[in-house]
C-alpha cells in the first residue's frame, strides 16, 4: 500500500451533468477534480452554487480546475474569466484548485486551502524542468504539479526524477507524462512517493492524453496497492495502446495475490529504453523491473540485448517473452507454444496437414516452427519474397508472394500473422476475402484486438470455422507468467479478464 491519491477528472458541459456523476466516482476517488473549462458558458457560477449548498460533505474532495485552451484547457477563456471565479468570492468551498502560474501567486490571498501550482507542457520541447519546478517552489502553493508531453516511454524520466527533488525538499508533487507512452508514471507514480495521480471517471471520458479510467486504475492496475518492492513487467511495443496483456497479466498478478504489477512500456527506440530504465549500470529510473512481454516490432531486435536465449526462441529468431534475473536477461519464445495448442485442440494430428502462413516476421516464424515440429507441410506467403527467402531456407518451406484478389489460397489451415485487422488504421483489412476462402479448411487469425476480424467474418461469410487470436493470447500468457513467476497462472481469471475488456 502507498499513502497517494487517486484524483478523477470529470468534464461536462452542464453543471447537473457534472454533479451527476460525483456519486458514481467518489467510492474509489479520493479527490475529484471538476473541469470548469469543459463546461458551456454561464455553468461555472451554478457549479459554485451547487458546491456551497452541497449537504453531503463532497465539497470536501472537490478540485477546481479552470484553464485556457492555450494552458491546456478545453475552450477560450480570457483572464478576466478566469479571475471572476479565482478571486470573486471569499467563501470558496472546494478542497482546493489547480492553478497556473499566472494566478497561482495571488491564489494565497483568498480562501483556497490547497493550491496546486501547474506548469504544462504539450509541445514535446526539452525544457529544464528543473528550473520549472524551483520556479514553482518559490510560490506560496501548497503542491506542485508538471505534466509534460511523452512520444516514448524514455521522454517520461526527466519529469519522473524530480520525484526526488520534491521528497528532499518535502514538497507534495504531481508528476505526468501525457500520452499512451506516458501511462507508466500514472500507474507507478503513487508507488514512487507522488502525491496524486488522474484518472477519468470512464474510458471514453479522459481529460488529458493517457488518462486510465478510474476502474482500470483500481480493479486492474491497483495503483493504491503497490509500493517501491511491487515487482514491476510490462509489454513492451511500439504502440501499446491495442494490447490486452496488462489485462490478462494484472489478473493473473491478483489472483494469485502477488506484490507485482503489469504496465505498457512504449517505446521507438529500443536501445534507449533499455539502456536509459534496464540495464544496471546505465539506468536512470529504478522501477524493480522483472521482466516483459515483447511484440511488433521488437520480437527479433530485442535478442542483440539478451545474455541468454532459449534454443526455441533462437530457432524462431524470435523473442517474445523476456526475464530478468539480477542483471541478466534472459530470452524466451511461447508464441510457438501458444499457437499450436489451440490448433490441436480443433485439428487433432497435424501430420500432413497443408498450413498456408501469410506474413513473415516473428509471430510468422514462431507458427511455421511449431507447424513444421508437428509434421505439417508449410507453405509462406510474403509481400515480399525476397525478403523472406531466407525463412524458407531456414525452415525448408516453399515461399510465395500473398496472393492477389483474384486469386484463391488452397490449404487445410491458414495462418493470419499479418497486422491487418487489429483495431486501428488496419481494422477494415484483411489477407483474404471469402472468395478466396473457398479452398480453405481452418482460418487461424492471431489478432486478439478486436476479438472478431475481418478476415474472422469472411471465414464465416465462406461456411469455414475460425479460430481467433485470443486463445493464442491466454495460451502464451499462461506460460509467459509461468516463466516470470514459477507458479502456475490462473487461466480462467485471465480469459474473464481479456474477454471483459474487451466485452464479449
């Protein structure tokens, strides 16, 4: 357990609309933050109303924040506006307010008992952050807050190290990284001593890039429940914002009632990430990392920084899961594991089968090995051959160039490997239409997000049975906690929580 607080964001354009929804967070909220600037003009002063005839004692949690769209806030407002409300009224009833510099000084003046001093940075440039917050500490404000703009998962240290800045100097401080890449300092921050962290009161309801809604925050990241011994894994990827492994994983975490947290970690640059937060004698954060789960790109670029590899991982050429013992890490594959369980279930004896495998990276390597260890006949198919001429070498398959819409694939199984269909830009897409199904026995897509592809809905427009990517997912999951932890997983508690985030 930590002594931080979860502090949720609530933006609404009406002030009834607001309101409504304090009774639905404030069981899990310690601070509820109101974003006056989301609301329509002429709402803010019935706010003020609503909150001084408040009978029920939640003005005591209430944080007022009111702030230009050019400091971060949802609509135009002049100083003049902003003032009306700061320094209009000596009987303000709120917990406190979130302030920028600009007012935050003359704040000290009215009856505002906690003022939250805020610098916000959207633009991605490398400020000094050090000066900001020495700027910040020189006012009368009670707590500190700097939220900064994050692409990568590295951009986040500089904010997340002033930490101990604030704990030498005895100052409350609120430390974000805003974006997808940013998550890891919401997550782990009241674990590391910061005072607050935001969540929003749903998903769909964020009111800064990043934010995690408020269940998630609870239920699946348990930010109140960890502290600087929780052992820390994540998923590493260049875009973790479609991944269900925290999900899984963090269910797995609870029920098994262990001390260790799941986190997405993204990042472009691979090299940076792991010298800059992993390897001992280079990091610049000590976050008690034990190991990860690694896909698109990194699967096969991840190996160059292993100390050991497990002979399936370097038969694949392909690294999914990473543990970390001391100083070493050390590499594994449970892709090939995870892929053909499901299939043995549906097909019994592969021996002779004729597997078609579209794409060519390492989730493809991964199912032609396990493919070829069950005697199936494999063929691959790549939107570049050349490319992938090795692969066939290799693995001693026949490689072909992915079919054009004309034409038919011809297989007992075929393998989606390919990004196309997971959620996103490439959820509209797919490697084969159900014309081109006709002269197939099994479809096999291994994309979990969404839980029903394109590719999954043109097998069924063909009369063909499809198996999605989900059970591949708990499958390799399972054993991935396996190798992290010892101890056998929960299979049943990370299906129910794959299948309630994605709400199936």
């Amino acid at each position: 357990m930590n002594a931080g607080k979860i502090c949720v964001s609530l933006c609404y354009k009406t002030a009834n609309e607001l309101f409504s929804q304090i009774d639905r967070v404030k069981p899990n909220a310690d601070i509820i933050e109101l974003r006056l600037d989301f609301l329509d003009a002429g709402e803010v002063s019935k706010v003020v109303g609503l909150v001084k005839n408040d009978r029920e004692g939640n003005s005591k949690m209430l944080l007022a924040t009111l702030r230009s769209n050019d400091q971060g806030g949802h609509r135009p407002l002049t100083p003049e506006e902003r003032a009306e409300f700061w320094f209009n009224d000596r009987e303000q009833p709120f917990w406190g307010g979130d302030f920028e510099e600009d007012v935050v000084e003359e704040a000290a003046n009215w009856p505002w008992p906690n003022r939250i001093a805020s610098y916000h940075d959207f633009s991605g440039r490398r400020y000094d952050l050090e000066t900001v917050f020495d700027r910040l500490n020189k006012t009368s404000a009670t707590h500190l807050k700097i939220a900064i703009h994050s692409e990568d998962i590295t951009d986040a240290i500089r904010v997340w190290n002033l930490l101990k800045k604030a704990a030498s100097e005895n100052k409350p401080f609120i430390p974000v990284a805003m974006g997808e890449a940013g998550k890891w300092t919401r997550i782990l921050g009241l674990a590391h001593g910061a005072f607050m962290t935001y969540a929003s009161a749903h998903v769909g309801a964020e009111a800064a890039p990043g934010q995690i809604s408020l269940a998630d925050m609870v239920d699946v990241f348990r930010v109140k429940e960890l502290d600087r011994d929780t052992e820390i894994f994540g998923v590493i990827a260049g875009d973790t914002s479609y991944s269900i492994s925290p999900w899984m994983q963090n269910a797995a975490f609870k029920a098994a009632g262990m001390n260790r947290a799941f986190i997405p970690l993204q990042t472009s640059d691979l090299d940076e990430f792991i010298r800059r937060m992993v390897r001992t004698e280079a990091r610049e954060v000590e976050l008690n990392f034990r190991g990860f789960s690694v896909t698109n790109p990194y699967k096969q670029s991840i190996m160059k920084y292993l100390d050991e590899i497990e002979e399936t991982a370097l038969k694949i050429e392909a690294v999914n899961t990473v543990k970390i013992n001391g100083s070493k890490l050390y590499g594994y594959n449970t892709d090939a594991r995870g892929f053909i369980q499901p299939l043995k279930t549906r097909r019994g004896d592969l021996r002779g089968a004729g597997a078609a495998v579209v794409g060519a990276g390492g989730a493809a390597r991964a199912c032609v090995y396990a493919l070829k260890e069950e005697g199936a006949d494999v063929t691959l198919f790549a939107r570049d051959p050349k490319k992938a001429f090795w692969v066939g070498e290799e693995f001693d398959i026949a490689v072909k160039a992915i079919l054009q819409p004309t034409e038919s694939y011809s297989a007992d199984i075929l393998v989606n490997t390919t990004p196309l269909g997971t959620k996103g830009d490439n959820e509209n897409s797919t490697v084969a239409t159900a014309d081109q199904l006709k002269n197939v026995g099994l479809v096999y897509d291994l994309i979990y997000n969404p839980a029903d592809t394109l590719l999954m809905r043109e097998a069924s427009k063909a009369g063909i049975t499809a198996i999605g990517g989900l059970e591949m997912l708990v499958a390799q999951g399972v054993k991935q906690f396996e190798i992290w932890t010892g101890e056998a997983a929960s299979t049943e508690e990370m299906i129910n929580a794959v299948r309630k985030k994605l709400d199936l």
